[in-house]
C-alpha cells in the first residue's frame, strides 16, 4: 500500500492538515473524508469523518477550518 492511499476506500488519497481552531494534525482522505490522527499506524480504521471531527469540536464542517500542511511547493 502507497503511504498516500487510503486504507478504507483504496481510491483517495491522505493528505495532512492542521485544525485552525485548535492546531491538532490530522491526515484527511480526499474521497472518503475519513480522518486519522497524525500519528496513526496505518493501515487502520478512521476515528471519525472529518465532518463529524469539526462539529465535535465545536467547529462548522467547512474545510476553511483546516490548514494543509502537505502542499506541494507551485511550480
């Protein structure tokens, strides 16, 4: 398995991001909105969807509540 692939759906991909709020490290897939905790072991089951994640916290399911902290340098 590709470090970047995610575990649950096999088609998206992991990227990690910073919780503006409260500047906890999650790794997000891109299709299944599963949600890891940066540090992880995966392969592994998700704690949550990142929907349910934010409004746990108190926060609006909007990605303008996460940060990217993987980002490809623009070329």
């Amino acid at each position: 398995m590709n470090p970047d692939e995610c575990p649950v759906c096999d088609t998206g991909v992991l990227a990690t991001w910073q919780v503006a709020a409260t500047n906890e490290t999650i790794r997000v897939c891109d299709e299944c909105d599963g949600v890891w905790e940066a540090t992880d072991e995966l392969p592994g089951p998700p704690l949550t969807t990142i929907e349910q994640f934010l409004l746990l916290r108190g926060r609006p399911p909007l990605w303008s509540e996460l940060h990217r902290l993987d980002e490809a340098p623009a070329s």
